[in-house]
C-alpha cells in the first residue's frame, strides 16, 4: 500500500517514519524496517515489535546501532537471531554471542556470512553438525588453519567443498587428491588443473 511505500522511502522524514514505525499494520513497519535512513530511536522501537518479521527485518538494516543488534541477538525468535547473524556488518562482538546459540540455524548462517570473523570461524568448524562444518568450508574468508582442519573431516561432503573451494591452498587439495573417497580425489584434482 501507500503507507508502505512511503515506509521504504530513504527520503521520507524522520518525523513521518517514526509515525508509520508504529503503525497498525505489521507489513507497513516491516516497510520502514527495510528503510536505509532510520534513527536510533525507530530501530530501539522496531527491535521490540511484537512481530517477529518486523524485527528479522530490522536485524537485516545495514545501518541498525550495535546496541540495536545485540538486543535482537537475543530475541526468543531464532529467525530474527539468524538474520543479525546475516547482517554483514554484525560485529565480532555479537558474532561471538551468536556462536554460542543453541539454534543450529543460527551457527549455519554464521558460518555462511563472508564478513563472519576468522576466529568464530574457527571455532565452529569443530562443530559436531556437518551442516554448520560444510558452511565453514565452504566460506571464503575461512582461515588456512581451519580449511586444514575440515580436509580431514570424518564427512566426505565437507572435504569435497574443501577442495571446492577457491581459496584451498595448493598443498591441502594435493593431500585431498589421495583421499580415500573417489569424489574428494575428484574434486581436489579437477581444483588442481584450474
């Protein structure tokens, strides 16, 4: 609608924005939640709204105030946690409240955030779901240690996206080129010749 519209608008003023953040209709705050230009006050109202969609969408602004981000990093509504996980611009600090969450969606988000710092990386490539470990893999900011780490992964779908990915150092998909499994050799060969 209308009110929508205007939600999402970046030029919309402070005054009206704060307004339409307390609209009746959860679908127009969901707008302004998506607003690049908010203040810190609408982000503190959105961040309590009774919707947990609202709130996702506010934990995805790139703009939102740490202080913002850390209250939703604790929200009972794991979806709202995992999209502060998303956010790329999630500080370390929350990163390692996140790490501690007991949603697996959570951690495999974390792990998919190319701006997901190297030492929570680190440490959920230990984690015991092959999910959350592939995800590490996968990602392209994981540290050498840790790619070093996951190419001796009990998982052959982890070692294939080892050797998948363009950051694996010549020396672990050599060792991968021998792996026991023929679809790790695979990959970790065809890495090679690239």
């Amino acid at each position: 609608g209308v009110r929508a519209t205007i939600a999402r608008n970046p030029n919309t003023s402070k005054e009206i924005l704060e307004l339409l953040a307390k609209d009746k209709n959860f679908w127009v705050r969901e707008s302004v939640a998506e607003n690049p230009n908010l203040t810190k006050e609408i982000f503190e109202i959105l961040a309590k709204d009774k919707e947990s969609l609202v709130r996702e969408y506010i934990a995805k602004n790139l703009n939102i105030p740490k202080k913002v981000l850390e209250i939703l990093a604790k929200d009972e509504n794991w979806i709202v946690r995992a999209s502060v996980a998303e956010n790329t611009n999630t500080p370390k600090e929350i990163f390692e409240i996140l790490a501690k969450d007991e949603s697996l969606n959570v951690h495999i988000t974390i792990a998919q955030n190319p701006n997901t710092p190297k030492e929570i990386l680190e440490i959920l490539a230990n984690d015991k779901n092959l999910y959350v470990r592939a995800s590490v893999a996968e990602n392209l900011k994981t540290p050498k240690e840790s790619l070093e780490f996951l190419a001796k992964d009990e998982d052959s779908n982890v070692r294939i996206i080892i050797a998948q990915n363009p950051n694996t150092p010549k020396e672990i998909l050599e060792i991968l080129s021998k792996d026991e499994d023929p679809s790790v050799r695979a990959s970790a060969t065809k890495a090679l010749k690239i």
